[in-house]
C-alpha cells in the first residue's frame, strides 16, 4: 500500500550518497528502515516479489521497511538516500515516482545530509524532508487528475459516516467501477479501504496529540461505532485506541 499523503515521519535515520560500481549485485535481507533513493548518475535494478524497478536520473525511488530484495548496479554512479521510518505503514512494495525536475530534490538533499551532521538542526531537517515529500506526492497525484480528486474528496469528507464509492466517484467525475479501478491500479486497494485508512491515520493522530476521548475522536473521524472503530483501529495498527495513546500519546497536552 502506499500512503505517501498521509506519511508520520517518526525520524529521519541517515543521510548519505551510495557510490555504485557497474556489474555488482547486492542481497538485502529484511531492510531496516524505509528509503527513499534518487539518482544522479548511473543506473539500478531492484527486484522484489518478482518485480523490477529501476532507478534512474529521472525518477526517484521509495523502499520499502522490512523488504528482503535483490539490486544490480547496472551502471555505476551516485545515488542519493535517505532512510527513514514512520509511525504507520507507508507501503509494503517498491514504488516509482517519475520526475519532472531533478535539481531542486537534489540541492534540498544536500541541504538535509548537511544538517544532519549539525546539533540542533533536527526540526530544520525535518522540515525539508517533508517538503520533498511533498512534492514527490504532488508529482505523483498530477498524473492523475481524476485520482487527485477523489482522494482530496476523502480526506475532506472524513468525518461522513455516509461517504461511499458513489459519492466519491461524483466527485472525481468517473463512474464507480472506473474508480475502483484508479484506486486497485494506483494503491493496491479498493476506495472503501483507502478511507477506512485515512481514518485510521487521522485517528491516530488524534490520539497522539490526546484530542478527545476514544468515543469523540472515533465519531470525528467518520466511524459509526465505538465498536467499529477500535476494531478496525486495532486491525491496522496491532493495539487497541487505549494502548496507542498510552504508547505514543504526547505528555501534557
């Protein structure tokens, strides 16, 4: 699944450019963090699940927490990375993001791996690296205006207990089973999951910041029950509303 619009960054891990020599192949096993790896020069092929993704200039890669994958260094060069981790899932499968503009990520990645060996200067390097995600998500929601649309609908139409497929599809201008399509082909999921996530992301960051009871954030964040929402909570995240905020809630607020 991939939810880069929803992303919880829980801290940027390293900062670093891979130097790649041509002709080697490389085995990870169970990858500690998520990446996200760009291209200056050269050329890389992943494979994972049976799949191929290629990293190039023009295009910037996000790897996935946890994967066990191959990588051939088809041409040697210098590859940008950033490894990160989050504190919901943010995908569980390679993904590929074309580029329209290549410097500006590259002169914000200099940016951050500079601070990043300076004290003090986490919230600075936190900031840009959400700005660069930003964008990433901005290029790849443009190739889709349809798409761009229906999620937006979603994420401002939460809290409606009667959001559905039908009322969504209007919204984006499509019908319902093209737009069943546009969510299987773009995240691997149907609509009525796609929201019942962003609730659950919403949730979570309700009860991170201790904003209400379990009952008052489950009814703002558009579930029709208590009941409803902590299985569904619990589903997603492995604890139950009370065990994440006792577990992440935030002192004092």
């Amino acid at each position: 699944m991939y939810r880069l619009e929803w992303v919880t960054v829980k801290e940027l891990e390293s900062v670093y450019t891979v130097s790649a020599t041509a002709g080697k192949h490389i085995q990870i096993e169970n990858r500690s963090t998520f990446g996200l790896s760009f291209c200056k020069s050269g050329k890389i092929t992943y494979t994972h699940g049976g799949k191929k993704f290629v990293s190039a200039p023009d295009r910037a890669v996000i790897l996935p927490m946890g994967a066990t994958y191959t990588l051939y260094n088809n041409l040697g060069g210098e590859f940008p990375l950033l490894n990160f981790t989050c504190m919901e899932p943010l995908t569980e499968e390679f993904i590929v993001i074309p580029l329209s503009q290549t410097e500006e990520y590259f002169s914000d990645y200099e940016k951050i791996r500079r601070l990043a060996t300076m004290h003090g200067s986490r919230l600075k390097m936190m900031s840009l690296f959400y700005s660069v995600l930003e964008r990433l998500f901005e290029e790849s929601q443009n190739r889709n205006v349809s798409l761009r649309r229906a999620t937006q609908y979603v994420v401002d139409h939460l809290d409606d207990t009667a959001l559905s497929n039908s009322k969504i599809a209007a919204e984006a201008g499509v019908c319902e089973s093209y737009l069943r399509r546009m969510f299987r082909e773009n995240y691997k999921t149907t609509p009525k999951q796609y929201v019942i996530e962003a609730r659950i992301q919403k949730a979570g960051q309700a009860l991170r910041e201790n904003r209400g009871s379990v009952t008052e954030i489950s009814y703002q964040c558009g579930f029709s029950s208590v009941y409803h929402f902590c299985r569904a909570f619990k589903q997603y995240s492995g604890l139950t509303p009370s065990e994440y905020r006792n577990r992440y809630g935030l002192e004092g607020i």
